[in-house]
C-alpha cells in the first residue's frame, strides 16, 4: 500500500485569510447582483458559504477542527476515545450509539467561541503531556447512517463546518453506497482536507486488509478523491493509531486546514453557481433601438405632428408673406398645431393662457395610435427582449424580456409628454419680413394707383378740369401702378408659397429630429436602461462568481 499524505501539500496553496474575505465578498456581490436569477439551491447555499467564511475567518485562534464520520457500527467513537485517551464518547452496542456531537480539545487556549459557533455542547479538555496535538479540535459527529434523521442532519450541519473530514468506514460497510454518494462524491472538492481510514481491521485474515484498501482506494478514485491512502487502525490491537495521530498533527502543524477548506467552499460555490451566468456578455444591438424608436414614434403621432409642423410653417409664411388682399381668408382656417394642443412659443415655453397651461400639464389631441402601430411597439420590445437576452440562462432571458416590455399605458402617456416638451417651432425665416414688407408697398402702390384712376374718372364724370398723369408709352402712371402692384405682389406671392414649401420641408425635418430624440429617451429610459441593468447585473454575477473561483 502507498504511502500518500492524504492532507497533501503538492497542490495549491492555502488561501489567506485577506484573499478568503476578498472572494467572499466577490461571491456576495454575485448573489446581491443575481437574486432570484440565480438557480435557488444554490445561491441559498453559497449566501452560507459566504457567512460560513465571514464567521470562521472572524475567530480568534489557531485551532483546527477535525470531524470523525462514519457510519453506524464502524467503530468512529471507540476510535475516538483511543485518540484522546479517555472514555469521552459513548461506545457500545446499542444504536444509534452517538446522538450528539462531542469534542475534544488539545491544547492550553481556549476554544469556547469555536465550539459554540460549532454548537457542540459536549466538550473534553485533553490532558495529555504530549503537544504535538496542541491546537486540535476532534469532534465525534453522529452516524451519518442513522435511523433517526435528527442524527443525520447533526452530522451533515456540523460537516458544513469543520476544517477536515475523517471518513471512519470498517471491513462490513466500506462499500456502502451512503457513504460514497451522500458524502465522499458530494466533497469530492475537498480532497485536501479529508483523510479515510478503515477501522477494525483486526477483524480481517492475513492479507484481507490489502485487498480491502486497495478496493477501498478504486471507489475512492471513482468518487474523485485520486491517489488517497487508506489508513488502517484497530482499537483493539492500535494499530494505525499512531499514523493517523501522525496524519493529525500535520493537519495542526500547518494551520491551514481551514483556509483550505473555506478555499474549497467558495470554489464550490462558485461552480454550483456557474450554471446560472453565460460566458458571455450580450448587449442591445443598435438596430434593434432604431427600429424601437421608429415604432415608438409611428405609436406616439410623429409623423402626423410633423405634418402639422409644416402645414402650420406653410400657412404662417402665407400669412406673413402672402397676397396682402387675400390673408383674411386664412384666419378662417384652423391652425394644426392648435388642433393637436401642440401650439406654443418659438423658444418652447408656454404662452401665458389657459389653454397653453392645459397644453403643457394635460395631454395633447393627438390620435391614438393604430393597433398596428402598437403592434409593431410589442414587436419592436421583444425583439430587444430576445437579441439583448440571447445566450444567456433562462432566467436571465426571461429577466432581459421583462424588462424590455413596459406597461403600454404608461409609455404612451410619456410618449404623450415627451412630444408635448418638444418645441416645434424655431427661428423665424428672415425673408419673411421682409418680403411682407415688400407686400405692403406692392399694395400700396396699387391702391395709389387705384385711388388715383377713381379720381380722374370722377372728374371726367363732374367736368373737372383733367387731373394731370405722366404717360409711359401707351400706359398712364396711373394704370402702371394698379397693375404694377397687383401683378407684384401676386409674384412674390408665389415666390413666397414656393420658399414656403421649402422651408415647411426643412423645419419638418428638424422638429421630426427632435422628436425621435426627444422619443429616444423615453425608449432609453424605459426599455434600454432596463434591459442594460439586467445585463449589467448579469455581468456584475459574473464577475463576482469568477472572483470567487480564482
């Protein structure tokens, strides 16, 4: 049979105490950052790991904890009380034999506070002349076998807890499937801190303890604990006794038992909870948002406000720049902005009137969108939902979906506001003025010339001696500046409709931007921003979970 230090040394290094606390901390924020997101069991379980490590690293103290388990009848306590040399344990036929946890302490400091976080009631002070135990904390757990669960569950609380497993197992039960599958396998991880020794061997022909050790190491191999040495004892003759004392002291002499140990349980922690994260980190494609604030912007009227932009543009410019004798007839048309409540000053604040004060606070006029519109925001949000949550565990696309669909009601209302806070207005062109400057002496001039060729013929018509003119050509002054001014100011009038139209266009486009940016908010603030703290806090889950693997 090999010799192999079970407690071995040739693999990694204890973690200390500072890189324990940090990754704990890593691990902690994993669990803040995924929640309910995280597959329950295990976050449940490393949210103890972390206190468990909290707790531990918190004590004060040198000892190292050391659990006996074994299974009913392998003779864990009698091997117990050999080691601290005193009847401490009670040993003996009927079963279950130990109920309770009870420890034994090597050593003048004291381990009161290690014993009640340990809530091990039963405790023995060693008095032994010999030292090289000094430090060690034995406790001998109830059989993990049990009939009664409240032993079982003792066994496995307090398991949760010590710095080194001793596996006790004897010649009859060093197969069972109870101690290979309930515990060897489930801490598989911790094979720097588990020794297993088979017990009783007295009991075994010449040659028959080879043969079981050997068989014992093949299971152990298929548990993943590798190259593990049995150790054989016997209460009854002591043989072993002293190689698994050995085996012991090493554990004490290096003091890093319960680093490795808290080192393994976040390790596994970590790896329980690596099932819960992707490997990746996804994020919103930037198709994905243009084509969510388009849909929001059909949803929320833009193209219906933007053609009232224009169309109000076109009819002030008419009336600013217009036939000076036809602009009472626009007074009779209504102003689109006005019909949607959307009318305010250029520089976006309100008017000082009623209805601008209802404009701002209440809502605007508006139709509703179409259910198509509202289909393609649905259609719009899942597709965010689905791009931004793939790859990613089911929970976490299911969180990433709900979060890229927001209450319908609500968005429209922002939606609502969102327009409403736009300004739609801007600069006023600078030909308008002067244009409709030009209007008013166009149409002066020929109500000049008018008024003058109703008094020449009013003094024909009296027998007025003739009101001199100055002819041009065939054409009297008169005459030239009626048509003059009428033909004027109809040509500047379509040159006015025309620059009219153009800058309807212009001014469309720049309000249409402003609202898909104004619209691009709320798109940001309710859909996106959403969706990017969920992927942020699967990426902060991630981290944290890789952290505490090392």
């Amino acid at each position: 049979m090999s010799r192999l230090n079970p407690l071995r040394r040739g693999g990694a290094a204890a973690l200390s105490v500072e890189e324990l606390g940090a990754r704990a901390d890593a691990l902690s924020d994993a669990l803040d950052a995924g929640g309910a997101r995280l597959e329950r069991a295990q976050a449940s379980r490393a949210g103890d790991v972390v206190d468990k490590v909290r707790e531990r690293t918190a004590l004060v103290g040198g000892h190292t904890v050391v659990a006996l388990a074994g299974a009913t009848g392998s003779g864990k306590s009698s091997l117990f009380n050999a080691l601290v040399g005193a009847e401490v344990a009670r040993a003996g036929m009927r079963r279950p034999t130990t109920s309770t946890p009870t420890a034994a302490v090597w050593g003048s400091e004291s381990a009161g506070e290690l014993l009640d976080w340990l809530s091990v009631g039963t405790r023995h002070e060693v008095d032994a002349t010999d030292t090289t135990l000094d430090g060690l904390v034995l406790v001998d757990l109830p059989d993990f076998d049990s009939r009664e669960s409240a032993n079982r569950e003792e066994a496995t609380r307090v398991l949760e807890l010590v710095d080194v497993f001793v596996w006790v197992t004897d010649p009859q039960k060093y197969a069972d499937a109870v101690l290979h599958d309930d515990y060897v396998a489930v801490l598989r991880e911790y094979g720097a801190v588990t020794v297993v020794v088979l017990n009783q061997v007295d009991r075994l022909p010449a040659g028959g303890q080879q043969q079981i050790a050997e068989d014992l190491v093949r299971l152990l191999e298929r548990d993943g604990l590798d190259r593990h040495e049995v150790i054989g004892t016997s209460t009854v003759t002591g043989v072993g006794l002293d190689e698994l004392r050995a085996r012991l002291h090493d554990a004490v002499e290096h003091s890093d038992a319960a680093r490795h140990r808290l080192g393994a349980d976040l390790r596994s922690a970590a790896e329980g909870l690596g099932s819960s994260v992707a490997d990746v980190e996804p994020g919103v494609p930037g198709r994905t948002r243009d084509e969510l604030v388009d849909a929001l912007a059909r949803s929320a009227g833009v193209p219906t406000v933007v053609d009232a932009v224009a169309r109000d543009f076109r009819m002030e410019s008419w009336a600013r720049t217009g036939w000076p004798f036809t602009r009472w007839v626009r007074a009779f048309r209504p102003a689109p902005l006005r019909r949607l409540r959307l009318d305010r000053q250029a520089d976006g604040a309100p008017d000082i009137t009623e209805h601008d004060v209802r404009a701002v606070l209440g809502r605007s006029s508006i139709p509703p969108p179409a259910p198509a519109a509202r289909a393609a925001v649905d259609l719009a949000s899942r597709r965010i939902g689905t791009a931004a949550g793939e790859g990613l565990p089911t929970r976490w696309a299911d969180a990433v979906a709900d979060a890229a669909r927001p209450e319908s009601h609500d968005l429209a209302d922002e939606l609502d506001q969102a327009v409403m806070r736009t300004s739609l207005r801007g600069r006023k062109p600078l030909w308008w003025p002067i244009f409709g400057l030009l209007q008013v002496l166009l149409a002066l001039t020929a109500v000049a010339g008018l008024v003058w060729l109703v008094v020449i013929a009013l003094a024909g018509w009296l027998q007025l001696p003739d009101i001199p003119t100055v002819d041009v050509g065939p054409f009297a002054t008169p005459f030239l500046l009626l048509v003059g001014g009428l033909l004027g100011g109809l040509l500047l009038a379509a040159i006015s409709r025309w620059l009219g139209r153009i800058g309807a266009r212009k001014r469309g486009s720049v309000v249409d931007k402003r609202l898909r940016r104004a619209i691009g908010e709320v798109a940001d603030e309710r859909v996106i921003e959403p969706v990017e703290q969920v992927l942020a806090d699967h990426a902060r889950a991630r981290a944290g979970i890789q952290r505490a693997l090392g």
